[in-house]
C-alpha cells in the first residue's frame, strides 16, 4: 500500500463516530528500517494547511500563532491504537482508519509534541 | 548543481520525520545534487503489525492518488497510456538507497541506474537531440 | 569589479518586473493619467520584492533549493498545481507580449511592421537560451537593459521644478476626471507585475545556475539591494516623463511609440535612438526571463533536472518546455492580439498566484531545518509578513476592481 491511502483518509473511532481526517503520519526510523509511528487526525479540514504539518512552527510569529491555532484540535494516534486501515474504493477518492478507542481518549497533538521534544 | 546547506541529516536510528515535511514532494537528488525527480509517494509495507515505508515512488502513476478526485484519475489515465507505451514497473527507489534526508532527500553514491526516467529518454532522443548543439554545455 | 557586475541577474530580473513591455506602457500611461500620483505605488512594490528575491535568493544559496521546488513541498501537490497552472499563465501571456515588444521596438526602428518580426525574434530568443552562456546572457541584456537610463537623463532635461514633483510624489491625489476605482485598478496592476512570481522562480533558479553557495551570501543581497532599485529607476523614471511631457498635454498612451516620445522631444533623434535600444534590450531580456521560467516551474513541480548550463541533451523535458511555450507565445501574438491587452488580463491570474508564491518562500526562509543559522531575522520577518498580507489584500481586490473598471478604460 502506501502513503496516499493513509494521508487525508477519514478517521473513525472506537464507536464509528468521525473523529476527523489523517492530516499528518510521523515516521521514526528503527534498526528494521522506517516505521509509521502514528497519525495526526484533526477535525477540521481549516486546520490542515496552516498547520504546515504539525511540526511545531515558530516564526514568524504571526503565522506560528496562526499555525498552533489550527493544530488546537489536533489529535495524535500513535500505531497501536489503530484497530483497521482500508484503502480507498477507487482511485482519487479517500481510505478509512478505525480507532480501537474513542476520540476523547486520544492525546492533544500539542502534548505529544512536548514529549517527543 | 550541488547539493549543500546546513549539513544534510544523515539518517540514523531514533530520528523522527513528519511525512509531509520531510518527505513527501521534496526534492530527491543524487549524492552529486543532480536532481532526480520528487518524493510523489511512499510506498507501505506491513510486517508483524507495523508498517514500513520500503520504497520512495516516482511518476504520474504515483502521484495520481495523491491529487485526488477527478483530476488524480484523469492523471491517472495519462500515466497507464505512457506506461502502456514503454511497459514495466512503475518507477520506485528503494528506501535503501536514501542517505540522507535535509533540505532535499539525497541517494547514496552507488545507486545504478535508477529507471525513473523514461519521459526524459524519450523526449532527449526524439527531440533534443535532433537539434543541432544539443550535446554543448552552454556554460 | 566582478562583485559588481554580479548584480547583472538581480537587473535582468528586475527588467522583467519593472520595463517589460506591459510596464513600459503601464508606467507611461501611469504618468500620462495621473501624474506622480501612483509614483509611491511603485515605491512599495520595489520594496516588497527586493524583500522577497532577498528571501529566495538565500534560500537557494543557502538550501540549494529554488523557489518553485518550495511551492509544491510546503502547500502540497493540488495546491501546487494551482499555483502551477495560475504561474504559467501569467508567464506565458507575458512571454507573448515581450516578444510582440521585441518585435514592436524594431518596428519603430525599421517600420516593417511588427508582426513579420515576430518569428525571427522568437527563434533569437530561442538560441540565446540553447547556446549563450547564462552569465554572458545576464551580463549583456542586464546592461544594454540599463539603457533606459536615458529616460533618467530625459527627465532631468525637461527641467521640472523638483519642488513641485516632490510635493505631487508625496501627496499623491486622484487627477480630475479619472475616478478612484481606476485609480486603485492601476495602483494594483503596478504592485502585481512588479511582484510578479517569474521574478522570484528566475531569480532563485538563476542563483542556482550560478551556483550560490552560503559564501555568496553578499552577492545575493547586492543583487536584491542593488539591482532591483535599477529597475526600479528606470520603471519610476519613464513614468516621471510621461508625467511631465504627456500629463500637461493630455496625451494618452496606447503604444510603444508614445511610451518613447519624452526622450525624443528632450533628446532629439539620439535619445529616442538610445530609448529604443533600451526597449529592446529590455523586452528581450523579459522574453528569456520568462521563457526560461515557464521551463524552470514545470520541471520544477515535477522534480525534472533543469537549467540552461548544463549540456541541453541532460535536461530534455526541460528544454522541451521551453521550446513548447516559445512556440505556443508566438502563434498567440501572431494572431494579432493586442499585446499590452493580453499583459492586462494576466494580473488576473497573477492575483492567483501570487499569495501561493509567497507564503512558502517566508515560512521556508524561517525554517532552522532548511536554513541553519541563516533564518530570517526580525527585519526580513516583520516586512515579509507586512508584504505577505498586502498580497493577499491585493489578490482579493484585483477581479472586483478589474471587472468595475473594465480593466483600467
């Protein structure tokens, strides 16, 4: 498969509520080679081109104030939490991710952030 | 053209990339900065559970899922026409290859011929080269 | 010496932005409507692009990364090809013009008439790029550009009171008889093509032809700093003569042969001679820059190998594109389209493709990721983001005005 089906899908979760769309997937590279380490989901399709791809921005100020306002809502879902993944039907249109759990439980994008920092 | 710049970042292991950061639609070039072609697609492989990123994909063929809707299948129809025009596997190259991940995604010096560039081919030998003066570096 | 004949790219971009054929005529009929009232338009357009080709051109010295490789990396492949198609079409109508404007200076200078010329320059056009060096290419048409000076020299022989000019400058006020809404159309259209994005593609990819390194980080900033005002100048310069020889008259200007009268009635035959040299030179160099960048995006969205320096056979797709669009421009302009007109109409998609230009050179110019040590500092922030909303202020307001105005009548 690939990235293309993951990027944009549509995110439901445990209770096959819309928890938003794919708008990030953080890679980390292990000794068996590149592995997905999780998504970032958000809720708003408004938040996805001033997040800039939820890396944490900084300058300039305004734009970074504009970013972390877009990525307010944003989740992030680390790879065990993702119970099933589907491709999409047909070529152009969007695949599908389903959570084992519910949104409310999934961690603020802005906390794992500080984690990984 | 050579690559440079605060040191490109050699991949290593713990290091943590955003995919539509650092590697999708960046620019991938050869170790001597010679551009290649971009990161259209990653292509996902599973394994015990997890899934890896094997292989960066090149071309139409892979860069039609990612404009969606009507137009990535109108690209789409485009790329199996040139496919169907010169066969084989759609271009891709594998993850191994990469060295290095900065402001560009740089191969390793070794990397053979790399088989992404069949339009290039096509249009060099059917019509550069046709022109007068199409071997001289202009400088 | 040498550092300083390297501003000659910053010039040759700039004479696309500032003295290409839709601005000669703009700049004139500018003048000729309104005076130096617009001349503070000018002003902050100049500013803002050498704000912003500082910014491209040290993210290609210090990156190795042209501007267009930005567009698609940060807004994504769709946006991307938006800005694609939007670019190519204001570089393309412009490449018809220019060469239309080659093709109307050796008019003026022949009277055969301007259409028979077309092909040939279109072919000239063509082997510049397929055999001339770049730097030999910059040098030469950057400085015969530079002609147009004689507007300058012009200007100060048709012995204004300077008094009287710096009070018009700095109290701009709309002439009788020309309403707001024009007057904001025209302010517009000036901003836009001297923020032109084939600007900023050339001027990035043109450092990376010459191979800019973080070490040239000086030559970058003379180029922005140095050679844009040039161009500037010369821009500011044909519209003062309109505003003091065609103004008062009420002349108005339509072609290219009004846009030269100043330096005839203060010259004589040698200024108008000189003029029409610079003309030429002028749309020439706009003709390569915008030929050459219609190859630069394309390759540039796709990943293609690019550039004129290297052996043509190693970047077929590139100068393939080139060729495309030299032949597609002039089979335009060769069906007798009002060149000028056809530069008009293009602000349009300019309006377009301006904000998707500029917001990714700004946040890669801030990223440590892509710049090291060589991010923006707070000046380059504060007027990148002033200009960044100025952009998006004017691309809002450029069809309303164009279609309220019937683009400028």
């Amino acid at each position: 498969m690939r990235l293309a089906d993951l990027i944009d899908a549509l995110v439901l979760d445990g209770a096959g509520d819309l928890a938003g769309r794919v708008t990030d997937v953080r890679l980390v590279e292990t000794a068996d080679g590149l592995v997905v380490d999780g998504l970032v989901v958000s809720p708003k399709r408004r938040g996805r081109l001033l997040a800039w791809d939820h890396r944490p921005v900084e300058r300039p100020r305004i734009l970074g104030a504009i970013a972390r306002a877009g990525s307010r809502r944003a989740r992030w879902v680390p790879w065990d939490a993702v119970a099933s993944h589907e491709p999409p039907g047909r070529l152009g249109d969007l695949g599908t991710v389903r959570l084992d759990r519910a949104s409310a439980d999934l961690v603020p994008l802005a906390d794992a952030q500080r984690e990984w920092a | 053209m050579t690559v440079h710049g605060p040191d490109p970042d050699e991949r290593a292991p713990g290091r943590a990339y955003s995919a539509r950061f650092h590697w999708l639609d960046r620019q991938v070039v050869a170790d001597d900065g010679t551009p290649i072609s971009k990161v259209d697609d990653l292509e996902l492989d599973g394994r015990d559970g997890r899934l890896y990123a094997t292989a960066v994909l090149v071309g139409p063929d892979a860069l039609a899922p990612r404009l969606r809707g009507r137009l990535g299948r109108l690209v789409a129809a485009v790329a199996r026409r040139l496919a169907a025009a010169e066969g084989g596997r759609p271009p891709r190259i594998d993850l191994a290859d990469v060295a290095a991940v900065g402001a560009a995604v740089t191969l390793r010096p070794s990397t053979g011929d790399l088989r992404v560039h069949a339009l290039e081919d096509w249009t060099r030998a059917n019509v550069i080269e046709r022109i007068p003066g199409a071997r001289h570096a202009s400088g | 010496m040498k550092r300083l004949l390297a501003v000659t790219l910053g010039i040759l971009t700039a004479i696309g932005g500032f003295v290409d054929i839709g601005d000669l005529v703009a700049s004139s009929l500018v003048g000729a409507r309104f005076g130096f009232a617009l001349v503070w338009m000018l002003a902050v357009g100049l500013v803002g692009i050498c704000v912003y080709a500082e910014m491209a051109g040290r993210v290609a010295a210090v990156a190795g990364r042209p501007t267009f490789d930005l567009v698609r990396e940060r807004l994504g492949p769709r946006i991307g090809l938006a800005n694609l198609a939007a670019s190519l079409l204001v570089t393309l109508l412009t490449l018809a013009a220019e060469l239309a404007g080659v093709a109307l200076a050796v008019e003026l200078l022949s009277s055969v008439p301007y259409l028979l010329w077309v092909p040939a320059v279109t072919l000239l056009v063509w082997l510049v790029i397929w055999r001339v060096r770049f730097e030999t290419m910059e040098r030469i048409f950057g400085l015969l550009g530079l002609v147009l000076i004689v507007f300058v020299v012009a200007v100060f022989r048709l012995d204004p009171s300077w008094g009287d000019v710096l009070h018009q400058v700095t109290h701009p006020a709309v002439p009788q008889g020309e309403g707001v809404p024009t007057y904001l159309y025209y302010a517009i259209a000036l901003f836009a093509s001297a923020m032109t994005p084939y600007e900023v593609f050339f001027f990035s990819s043109g450092g990376i032809e010459e191979k800019w390194k973080p070490k040239d980080l000086a030559t970058v900033r003379v180029n922005a700093f140095l050679g844009f005002p040039l161009g500037g100048l010369l821009a500011l310069s044909i519209m003062a003569a309109a505003a003091l020889l065609l103004h008062p008259a009420g002349v108005s200007v339509d072609h290219l042969s009004q846009v030269v009268l100043p330096t005839s009635v203060a010259l004589g035959k040698f200024g108008l001679g000189l003029a029409l040299i610079g003309v030429f030179a002028a749309t020439f160099g706009a003709s390569l820059e915008t030929a050459l960048s219609s190859g630069y995006t394309v390759a540039q969205y796709f990943g293609w190998r690019w550039g004129k320096t290297a052996a043509p056979r190693t970047a077929s797709r590139f100068h393939l594109v080139v060729i495309v669009a030299l032949l597609a421009c002039s089979a335009l302009i060769l069906t007798g389209l009002d060149p000028v007109k056809v530069t008009e109409y293009s602000l349009v998609f300019a309006a377009v493709a301006l904000p998707l230009t500029y917001l990714p050179i700004l946040v890669v110019a801030n990223d440590p990721e892509y710049m090291g040590e060589h991010a923006n500092g707070r000046l380059a922030n504060t007027l990148g983001t002033v200009y960044l909303v100025i952009v998006l202020v004017i691309s809002v307001a450029a069809l309303p005005l164009m279609l309220a105005t019937k683009a400028g009548q």
